[in-house]
C-alpha cells in the first residue's frame, strides 16, 4: 500500500505546477503535503489520485505502475475541499456509491453502508439530502463514501480548508482516530502548518513545484535543511545572515557576543506566554516569545532599545527560495 | 403598493400583447358554433397536416436533445481548438431567418445542388418531402437544448464527475448517474423549449415542403392555406389548437423553472 512518486513534472500552459518531484510513502502512514497556495501540492495530489496526468514522470501504488491507468480503477478514495456530494442522492446513496458501481450484492451494500455511517457518526442522516446537512456532515459523509469501496490509499484535499475553526480542529482529532482504527495510507494536503504538525506523521513541505524537505515534524521544525522550511513551519526570525525561532530569543538590556540592538514595539500577554515584537537597528521585525515571568523581571516597557541574543540559531547555505 | 403598479404594468402589457390574441383566436373560432370549428379540424387534410407535425416533431427533439446534450458537454467539459467557433455555431439558428435556412437547403439538395444529383441518381426525394422538412426543423430548433444544459453544467462544475471516477465508475456509469440527473431540469426546460419551436416552425419548412396539400403540409402551413382559401373558420380553428399546445408548453415550462431556480 506504499506511494512512489518518482521525478514527476506537469506544467499548466507556461505554469510549471511540479518540477522534477519524487516522494516515497510508507504503506500504513499518514503523510501531510503542506506548503503555501501555488505550491504544486494538490496537483501532485491529483496526479497519485490520476485526475491529473504527469507531463513526466511516474507513480507508483503498492509497487505498481499507476502512471496510465485511469483514476476508477486505481482504488483509491478522494475527499474534495468542497465534499463533491452528489446533491441529487440521499446521503445513504452517496456512501454506496463505489459500491454500486462494482455491482457489489445487495445485502453486502446495505451493511457496508450502515457501518461506514455508524464510523462516521451520520446514522441519523441516512436519508437526507447533502444540502440538509452542515459542512462538517457534509465533509464526513466525503469520507465514507470514500472509504466504502476499500481503497487502498485514501488522499485528501484541503478536506477542512472551507469549514471554520472549532469544526475544523474536530475533524482534525476526528481523521487522526480514523487513521489509527482503518490503517489506510493517507496522504492530505494542507496549507495550515499547525494542521499538518498536529496530525500527519510525516510531512512533506512543496514550495514553488519542488519538495523543500520530508521528515517528521519534530524533524522539520528542529532541523529544517532550508530557509523556507525555517519559515513556513513554525515562527521564524532573521537576525542579519541567520534564523532563529522567537523561543529561543533571549531579551537583555546589555549588550552581548551576538547580541543585535532592537527597539520594542509591542508586548502582549497570552496567559502564560508573553510575546515581545521588536524592529532590529537595520530594520527587520523580529518577535520574541518567553514566559510572563521572565518579561516581567525584566521590567521592558513599549519604545525601549534592548538587545536581542540568540540562544540557537542556523544559517542556511543556499537561500532557497525568494522572500 | 409599487408592487402593484409594477404587477399592474407587467399584466396590462401581457394582456395587450399575449392574451388578447388569443382570446381572439378562440372566440373566432367558435364564432358560430362548434360544429364549423369541428368540420374544420376532422378535414382529412388537417388530420394529415397534425400528424405530419408530430412526426417532425418526434424526429427532430430525440436528436436535438441528443446533440444538445453532447454539444454542451464538449464546450464546458473539454478543451480543443475551435471551441469558440463551435459555441458560436450552435447559436447561428437563433440568428439566422428561417427563410434563409430553407433556401440554403434548397441550395444544396436541388437540381442543381451539391447533393442534389447525386440524391436523384440514387432515387432519395429529399426536397419536397419529409427529409427536408425534418432537416429544417432540426436546424431552426438545434440551440435550445444546448442552452439551456451549458450554464447549468457549468455552474455545477466537475468535481462530483472526478468524484465519481475515483470512487470506480466509468465515463458511461458517470454520465447516467451523476451528470445527466444534475442537468435533468434544464434538458426538460430545452427539451420543452425545442419540442415549442419545432410545432410553430413555418419559415424554412414553408421553403422546403413544396406545400403539397395532405402531403406535406405541417400545421402552421395548413393554418396559412386556410387563411389564403379564405375559410377563416378552419384557419381559426387549427391556429386554436396549436395555441393550446403553446399554452400546455407554457405551463409546464413554468412546473418545471422554480425548481431550477430553488
């Protein structure tokens, strides 16, 4: 059930949406393409899904070559940022769709179909029309309908992108149990980096048509290999040539080695947190984030100069992208 | 109460143009009773020139709808060269006078034609008969359908279609299952829209047919042979009946629209 994505490129007219992109995908595993709008992640999406297909290139499912064959017999599922219900089926129709469509036996139909809404928590709205349900019913019922024919691999579009923010983290602890109980390899695509760190266990970061990096969040966030994994995921500082995280700032009012002079332009308080935004001496914003405890024996007030010292900072070789 | 002057606007002008007409036509037609009115339309002639009616008719809407159909899909479903010229000939009926369409016709099929020689040497009468007349009526309806279905198809957009494919169907099982049940009310709004135009069409087919009395004469040439014989009953009376269907065609248009619209 693994993915290889192996050198795929596609351009839209003069838009070249990947350039020369390969991904390997553990069978079993739940992998978040993330990166910011134009990034070439829901084309590669597309094209695993075979709704797309690669100017060059090719992609692998379990093993086999999938690059020509069309997207209904690649078993896989897809869910659509916009559900893609069928507004003219009941939801119990929807989910048994793939069913259908394989000529599956009836009586087979009918349990598959009660025990995916029963997975989904929509039992109560198996004969209801999309349009009588909320966009997280909506986006729920997406799944199972996706998931009722076995796919070997489930992709996800932006699957929370057009829900607000309370659905959206319910969902989101929703698809991670989900995973863990139907195990099957899941690839979804998100720009919201709190997203994919919260529920993928690897990520692959798209910039510009290319992967910037593959790892485990932890690993993208501790170790990131270019600036713009620096910057995209998590918070990020320049201080002249390097990169910081604004946790590991620290605010003094004496200079220090590596210490650079800033002027405090706003503090404000989060509970615990406390966060400090300054603009270095040559201009740069750079944010500060520390305890409540630590800024008030500080005792630092709005248009005070302080200096700014870097308790762990890194500097990337090659600035790989354009700010 | 400006709603009312509005309503009240919208209504007088109605009557004046619309409904005034007709309450005419079916006064006049049972002006002196149902028995002149009756006469007339049991005429053997007009039996025939009804029945011809609805056998273009059954001909020409199955594959307009057909073509329809399949015209829309391929302008908002696909991209190829000469998208724009396609888009634009399918509306070329609507601009285009009938009477012109049936002497293009009898442009290419006469004596003296593209095809007319080799229709001849062949023993096809196509001019003067029924496939002449069947080809105008397709030509003069051909638009309506496809209309109707491409605003609608792409407002709904592909997504359900790619989300069908995923999920196992293939082209055919998409079409049935998903796309024809989405465009649904506007083919019926088209289909209605076309069946209209087919049982008025007068101009082309009038250049065609020949007019042969019982043998290719539709309704609305019928009704203008009447007038022209001077039995204003029979005019009166057959011009009645296709009012009737243009009424029924109207109503259930207007059953129909409110759901396309909700």
């Amino acid at each position: 059930m693994s993915i290889e994505v192996r050198s795929v490129s596609k351009r839209f007219g003069e838009f070249t949406a990947l350039h020369d992109v390969s991904l390997h995908v553990e069978g079993g595993s739940l992998t978040a393409l993330l990166g910011p709008s134009g990034s070439g992640k829901s084309t590669l999406l597309r094209i695993i899904a075979g709704l797309e297909a690669p100017d060059a290139g090719d992609v692998f499912i379990s093993g086999a070559l999938a690059t020509s064959v069309k997207p209904q017999k690649r078993n896989v599922g897809f869910v659509f940022q916009h559900y893609a219900a069928f507004k003219h089926m009941t939801v119990r129709d929807n989910v048994a769709f793939g069913l259908k469509v394989r000529k599956r036996p009836k009586d087979e139909i009918r349990d598959r179909v009660e025990r995916l809404l029963n997975l989904v928590q929509l039992e109560a709205f198996g004969d209801r029309y999309p349009s009588q349900l909320s966009g997280g019913q909506r986006q729920r019922m997406a799944l199972a309908r996706a998931l009722a024919p076995e796919p070997q691999v489930l992709l996800l579009d932006e699957p929370f992108g057009a829900l607000d923010a309370r659905v959206r983290a319910e969902l989101r602890e929703w698809l991670r149990r989900l995973h863990e109980e139907v195990h099957v390899t899941t690839i979804f695509v998100t720009h919201d980096q709190a997203e994919a760190m919260d529920v993928a266990s690897q990520i692959a970061v798209l910039n510009g048509g290319r992967i910037e990096q593959v790892g485990s969040p932890d690993e993208l966030y501790d170790e990131p290999q270019t600036e713009f994994v620096m910057r995209f995921v998590g918070e990020a500082n320049r201080i002249g040539a390097r990169w910081v995280r604004p946790h590991d700032l620290e605010i003094a009012h004496d200079p220090a080695a590596g210490a650079v002079e800033a002027t405090i332009e706003r503090i404000s308080r989060l509970g615990f947190e406390a966060r400090v935004e300054l603009v270095a001496a040559d201009g740069e914003p750079v944010v500060v984030q520390t305890t409540r405890d630590m800024l008030d024996d500080l005792d630092v007030r709005r248009g005070q100069v302080v200096w700014v010292s870097p308790a762990r900072e890194r500097v990337f070789a090659e600035s790989s992208s354009s700010t | 109460m400006r709603r009312y002057s509005l309503r009240g606007v919208a209504l007088v002008y109605l009557a004046s143009i619309l409904v005034g007409p007709l309450l005419i036509v079916f006064w006049r037609t049972f002006q002196h009773g149902v028995g002149p009115a009756w006469d007339a339309l049991s005429a053997p002639d007009t039996i025939h020139a009804f029945k011809l009616t609805l056998i273009i008719t059954a001909i020409a809407v199955p594959l307009n709808t057909a073509f329809g159909i399949l015209c829309a899909l391929t302008v908002v479903r696909r991209d190829f060269p000469g998208k724009g010229v396609l888009n634009a000939f399918v509306d070329l009926p609507l601009a285009l006078s009938p009477v012109v369409v049936g002497l293009a016709l009898f442009l290419l099929y006469g004596r003296a034609g593209w095809f007319g020689p080799w229709m001849t040497r062949h023993g096809i009468q196509f001019l003067f008969a029924l496939p002449a007349m069947v080809a105008a009526t397709i030509f003069v309806s051909l638009p309506f359908v496809a209309r109707e279905v491409v605003p609608t198809l792409r407002e709904i957009g592909d997504e359900q279609e790619q989300a069908a494919r995923t999920l196992g169907a293939g082209s055919w099982q998409t079409f049935w299952r998903i796309t024809l049940p989405s465009i649904r009310a506007a083919v019926m709004y088209g289909v209605i829209l076309t069946t209209a135009r087919c049982l008025g069409e007068y101009g082309a087919v009038a250049v065609v047919s020949g007019r042969i009395q019982g043998v290719t004469e539709t309704a609305t040439l019928r009704v203008q042979e009447r007038y022209e014989s001077f039995d204003l009953a029979g005019a009166y009376a057959i011009s009645m009946v296709l009012a009737l269907v243009a009424v029924l065609v109207l109503l259930t248009t207007n059953l129909l629209k409110p759901k396309e619209v909700a």
